[in-house]
C-alpha cells in the first residue's frame, strides 16, 4: 500500500481556530441555530415518554384487576401518546428542515469567502495550485464544512443536552444502574477521544488527494485537443489513475481506523445494555426493595434512547472528521496573506502612465529572469519590446501589472513607488492582452465589457469596431449576446485576440500592454489594428510586445531584451544602422520573407 500515509499528520489546529470561519455567519444565524436546537432537543426529549408510560403500564395498569379505572387510564395513555406524537412530528420536522438551512446558509457564506479570498492571492499560489483542485475548495470543502455545523456544532450540543437530561432521570429512577451506564459512557468517550483525530488527519489526506483528482482531470480535459491529437488517450488515463489510486489506498487505510473505532464503540454500548439487565435482574431478584419490574424495563427503553444517542453521535463524530478535515483545508487557504498586499495607507492619485524601472531584479522561484533593469517609458508615447522567446518580455509585463514584486529595487509609476499604489486603483488605468487570451464562458457583450462598471452598448461597440472584431461578431447568430466558451461559441486565435484587444480598449487606460497581440492576425487587419494604436498615441502609454518586427516600425521607440537584460535601446531607424541584436534579428525576419517571397 504506497503513498498510504497521510500527509499532513504533522499538526492538530486548535478547534476553535477551526470554526473561526463559522463563527461571524453564525452569529448572524444565531436565531435559526437556537431554533434549531430546540427543535431537536424537542425530538429527542418526546420518545422519552415512551419508557415512563411503559413503566406506568407495566407496575400501575397491567398490575391491577381490570376495571373501569384501569380502563380511563389506558384511555389517558392513549390520549398523551397521541400529543406527544403530533408535537415529535412537528419537532422533527423544524430539527431537520432547520438544520439543513442554518447549513446552507453557512455554506453559502463561507463560498463566497473563499472565492473572494482566493481571487485576492498572489500568481505565486496560482501558478502552483490546479485551477481544478481550487475549485473544488469552493465546492467540495465547503460542502463537507456545512456537515461540521449540522452533524457537529447542532448535533453535538443536542446530544450534549439529550445526555444531561437522560442522565438526570436515569439517575433518579436508580443511581446504581445509572452509574454502570455512566462507566460504558466513559469508555466510549476514551475511543472517541483516541480515535478522532487519527480519522481526521486520514480524511484530510484523501480530500487533498481528491482534489488533485479533481484538478488532473480538469487539466487533462481542457487539454483534451493536446491528448487526442498526440493520442495520449493511454499516458493521460494512466496518469490519472494513479492519482486515482492514491485516494484509494488512503481511504482503505482509513477505514481500517473507523472501522475500529466503530466496532470498539458498538461493543460498549450493547456491552452496556447487558450489563444493566443482568444487573438489573439481579437487584429485582436478591433486593427487591431496590427495584421493580417496571422500573428496570423502563430504566432499559432509556439505555436505548441514550445508546441510540451514543451511536448517532460516533457516526456523526466520523462525518464531522471530514468537516473538520475540510475546514482544516479551508483554514490554510484564508490563513494565506493576499500578496502582494496592499499597504494600509496605500495611495490612489491621478496617473498620467510614466513609468520607471529602478535596477530591477527578479526571477520566479529560485531562477533569476530579470537581472538590473533600469529605463523609463515616458506619458503618452509607444514603445516596442522585442528579443529572443524566453529573454523575458512577458515577465517584465507582469511585473508592470505587479502580479508580482521586483526581488530589488523598484519600478515607479508617476513617481510614485507601484507598492505605494492601491492596486485595484493602479489596474484600473492598465489594461493588458496577453500572450494567450482569456474568453470567459459569458456573452461577447460581458466578455469585452469585463470589469468596466456601466458598460453601455455604444462603447462596447466601439470598442469592437476599433479592435477589428465588429464584422465577425455581426455574423454570429446572436451578435453581441452570442455565448462563448464552453457551451457557446469556439473562437478562432485572431478571434480572441481581437476581442481581447476590445476589452482592453474598452478600459480607456493610462498604460496599455499589448503582448503579442495581434500575431494570429493577418497583415491586412493587423495594420488596420495597428492604426487604432496609432492614433493612440500622444494620450497613452503604449507598450507593444512583438516578434513581428515589421509591426514595430512607427512605435517612438524599441527595446532590446535579451536574457533579461536590456540591451539596445532607440528608434527603428536607428537600431536598424546599428551592428547589434536588432539588426539581427531584422535581417533574420527579412530572409524568411525573401525565402517565402521566391
Ligand atoms: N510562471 C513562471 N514560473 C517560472 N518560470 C517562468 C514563469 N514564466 C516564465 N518563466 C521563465 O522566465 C523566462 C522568461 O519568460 P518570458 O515569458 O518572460 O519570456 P518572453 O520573452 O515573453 O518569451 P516569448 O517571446 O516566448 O513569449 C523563461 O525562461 C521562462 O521559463
Ligand atoms: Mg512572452
């Protein structure tokens, strides 16, 4: 059995750090929660009249010579039953109704919380978590969450009150069958005690597992075209099984451990039933004076009623493992500072997009990729970014969006240092494409009016006119309300560039990066694209990333990158004069096209 050990045995966080998630929410509730409670202390409570109107039969009624008063006291009996009935109905139908919407209200508060949360966190922690196994943090962990509220704080604070006042009357009926029970009580408590938090760090290993299940087969399915194409039908799916198995393997383990936790729980509690009628026998035998007939019956019905309470509580002590288990998870993930973060008196001021790079360094992980970067682009002009694949271009992109930090010194927008800058306030004026656009699975309309408050039809257009994408949005069946994505649309590469380009135009931004945006797109709309970029110039900061370099030629002025260093700087004519890198490259490009050409 490999990989069988869980993997994060190591610590135990104090519960109530555990539940700190679910205390605001359920405050909130607090109403529902007491409810709830009396609603199920109610449901509890009621059968306990079972066992005092048997004991009532057996010593008061079946007892005496049939008669007329014998007759009104089964009609009395009868008459109780049937209102303890009807309120049990009505108690056990609010104990659960109730529960299961306290839990869902929880959940859904704590959903919202994590997805806020998890947006907010570095690209560090993207870049290492699957999209998939996030996803199902918010699902998943936060399902297994609501169980901790209904199986455990709700069931265990019933039981706890159940116990007290079954406890109180069995104590009253005989003390000394009440103390053995209380003896059996005490050795079940030992195996919970014992067994928990094993079963519980068991549970957290396979939900871990699990989620990266969930997060391979997400991958392997949105890579679907890779797999099929390579026919990786059998790499993926041997892949995947092993995951598989591991989850597996981890809950055999486990359920070795709640296997014997339940079967150690069992045994006590009908150990604890024989006990008490033996010893009860005995009394009724050698000490009649102690006991009677009835009392011991019904003094039995209520070991019952409380090992019935015993065992709900052991099955639901192992539900609540997972609960715990998942907000264990869910506790590492809000225990994680949004980074960067940030500051507390962190500045939101006009920004014209002049923007300065002080002996930048930075790398991702241990390996250096920027090595002391230092220029300025100033307000309002354009500039181009070219080199090799790989010198860093699109890093140095991020950085101008700090997703993330430099390793030193720093880059300053408008003076202003950008960790001085609140960033949702800075990301307002930025708008990017990326390298590999992003289409959401929403309507063309949402997908180029993303993040703009009040985005109005006109603009959205303009915006789609502008960045070239208008005419084959027009031919989609819907127009601008067509879905894309998953269940709508496929896009071609040009296609989604060219809505990307939308989106980014639609932000009106101080600086605009365009990294390799327009390579999927042919020479006639490129142009046409680039003139929108063009006239551009003079309000923005325009950072265009290229491999094209013909594309590059009206920008003020081009930058050199290689191996993350900044080599060249100048216009195209210049660098063109020049013995360096970009006249390489130039002469490079312009070969292929000769060879293309004839
Ligand atoms: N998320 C990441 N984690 C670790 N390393 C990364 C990450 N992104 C990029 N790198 C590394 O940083 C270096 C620069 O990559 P970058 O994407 O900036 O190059 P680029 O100039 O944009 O290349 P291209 O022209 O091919 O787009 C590469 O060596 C790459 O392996
Ligand atoms: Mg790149």
């Amino acid at each position: 059995m490999k990989n069988s050990k869980p993997k994060s045995a190591s610590r135990q966080i104090p519960l109530w750090v555990l539940i700190e998630p679910l205390k605001k929410p359920l405050k909130n509730q607090w109403r529902l929660a007491a409810l709830t409670i009396l609603a199920g202390w109610g449901k509890f409570i009621l059968p306990m009249g079972v066992p005092l109107i048997t004991g009532h039969l057996i010593d008061d009624v079946l007892m005496q010579p049939a008669n007329t008063e014998t007759r009104m006291d089964l009609l009395r009996l009868g008459a109780v039953s049937v209102v303890l009935l009807f309120f049990l109905a009505i108690a056990a139908y609010y104990r659960s109704a109730l529960a299961q919407e306290l839990a869902s209200n929880l959940q859904h508060n704590l959903r919202r919380r994590m997805f806020h949360h998890i947006q907010r966190l570095s690209m560090r922690f993207f870049n290492r978590h699957h999209a998939g196994s996030l996803g199902s943090r918010v699902s998943s962990d936060i399902t297994y969450a609501g169980v901790v509220v209904d199986k455990g704080l709700i069931q265990l604070s019933l039981d706890g009150l159940s116990l007290l006042t079954l406890g109180g009357v069995m104590l009253f009926i005989n003390p000394w069958l009440a103390t053995l029970c209380f003896i059996f009580l005490s050795g079940n408590a030992w195996v919970v005690r014992h067994y928990s938090p094993g079963i519980r760090d068991g549970r957290k290993s396979i939900q871990e597992q699990q989620s990266s299940v969930t997060g391979r087969a997400a991958e392997y399915f949105s890579a679907i075209t890779v797999v099929k194409a390579f026919a990786g039908e059998q790499q993926s799916g041997r892949a995947f099984s092993a995951s598989s198995e591991q989850v597996r393997d981890l809950q055999v383990a486990n359920s070795k451990l709640q296997g014997s936790f339940q079967s150690l729980s069992n045994t006590l509690v009908i150990a604890c039933q024989i006990a008490v009628a033996l010893v009860g026998s005995w009394m009724i035998l050698y000490h009649p004076s102690s006991l009677s007939r009835g009392d011991l019956v019904g003094f039995l019905l209520f070991v019952g009623l409380i090992n019935g309470s015993v065992q709900r509580l052991t099955d639901s002590l192992i539900q609540i493992q997972d609960g715990f288990a998942a907000l264990e998870r869910i506790h590492d993930i809000l225990d994680i500072d949004p980074s960067p973060a940030d500051k507390i008196d962190a500045l939101t001021p006009t920004l014209t997009g002049n923007l300065r790079f002080e002996d930048v360094k930075f790398g991702y992980q241990k390996k250096q990729v920027l090595f002391d970067l230092s220029f300025e682009l100033e307000a309002g002009k354009t500039y181009a970014l070219v080199g090799p694949s790989g010198s860093g271009k699109s890093t140095l992109t991020q950085l101008m969006l700090r997703f993330y930090d430099p390793w030193e010194g720093q880059i300053l927008l408008d003076q202003y240092p950008l960790t001085d800058i609140s960033q949702s306030h800075y990301r307002h004026h930025v708008a990017v494409v990326l390298q590999d656009p992003i289409i959401f699975s929403t309507s063309v309309r949402e997908n180029i009016g993303f993040a703009v408050d009040n985005a109005t039809d006109e603009a959205i257009e303009k915006a789609a006119k502008a960045a070239q994408a208008h005419e084959f949005i027009m031919e989609m069946s819907k127009g601008y309300d067509s879905p894309l994505g998953e269940r709508g649309v496929a896009l071609s590469g040009g296609q989604r560039q060219r809505i990307a380009i939308a989106r980014a135009l639609m932000r009106d931004p101080r600086i605009l990066i365009l990294d390799e945006a327009t390579s999927a797109l042919d020479s006639v709309t490129e142009r046409n694209i680039q003139e929108v970029v063009d006239e551009l110039r003079g309000t923005r900061t325009v950072v265009i990333i290229a491999h094209r370099l013909s594309t590059v030629r009206n920008v003020d002025e081009i930058l050199v990158m290689e191996k993350g260093r900044l080599t060249e700087r100048g216009d195209y004519q210049t660098l063109k004069a020049q013995d360096g890198l970009f006249a390489e490259l130039l002469e490079q490009q312009k070969m292929e096209r000769d060879e293309e050409g004839g």
